[in-house]
C-alpha cells in the first residue's frame, strides 16, 4: 500500500508535466508522492508548490516551468486528493496535541489566571464562546424580515 493511496488511481492525465530529468529514477507516480511529501513539508501553500515541483523532478528551475508544473500537479485531481488527505490527517494528529497541551495547562499550570484562561479556551472550543449577561446585542433585521425574506425565495422555516 502506498503512502498516498489518492495517487495509485488515474494518475497521469494528458497534459501532465512530464519530468525533467528524464534520467530520473523516479516514476510519475513516485514523483507525485515526492511532490505531496515535498508540498506539505514547505508548508502547504500554494506559494510553495513550485519548490515542491523542482524538488519532485518536475522543473529544472524555480521560474516559470516549475510554477506551470505546480499549478498542473495541484489541479491533477489525485495529487489534490493526496495532499487533502494528507492535511486532514496531520491536522488530526496535531489536534490532538494541541487539546493535550491545553488540557495540561488546565491540569498544571502554576498561575491560576493561566488554568482559567486554558479552561475557557478549552469551553469556548468545545460549546462555543460563553456570552457575558452584559453584553450587548443588536441586529438591524427583524425575525419577522428574515421570515418574510425567506418566504419570497421561495424557502420555509420549520422546526
């Protein structure tokens, strides 16, 4: 099974760039995990697909072949998959350490402002911001105008 399973189907379409160092020993589908790997390691912006595509053996240079051959790799529906999958999953795993580290700010801090603040951080995740009994709200739209707005769209509130 591959790193990237999203690359093992359809992965070359007509158009795609075709590498640059044809001497390479990498195949086109070992070039797109290159460049996934590569992509997400930069940091996963668009700005960095073009050094990903130089790394993966797409472009010769950082100019405009390696900026055609990374617009091409993001748009190339498997290369997308890979790299959504990717971030989902790595999104995940630092999720998780992340409600870990609040979790021992709660648990452990020293100071008691520091415990609270990560306690209504964690709440304020979790439920949603608490809203103070002084605060103010105002809305320049009736519920009455929402409901008469909807109903001329066509659209209809139910509980």
């Amino acid at each position: 099974m591959t790193p990237y399973p999203a690359l093992s189907d359809d992965y070359y379409a007509p158009g795609f760039p075709a590498p640059a160092a044809m001497a390479s020993a990498l195949s086109i589908r070992d070039q797109h995990i290159a460049f996934v790997r590569n992509y997400i390691e930069l940091g996963g912006m668009p700005t960095a697909a073009p050094e990903a595509a130089r790394m993966a053996g797409f472009a010769t240079s950082a100019d405009p072949e390696a900026v055609l051959a990374a617009a091409m790799l993001l748009e190339h529906p498997p290369v997308a998959r890979a790299i959504g999958k990717e971030l989902a999953q790595r999104f995940l795993i630092h999720a998780g350490e992340a409600l870990g580290a609040v979790l021992h700010l709660v648990r452990s801090a020293r100071s008691e402002s520091v415990r609270l603040a990560a306690a209504q951080e964690l709440l304020n995740r979790s439920i949603g911001p608490i809203v103070s009994r002084n605060a103010v709200v105002s809305a320049d739209v009736t519920v009455e105008d929402m409901l008469a707005a909807m109903s001329e769209s066509g659209r209809e509130f139910c509980l």
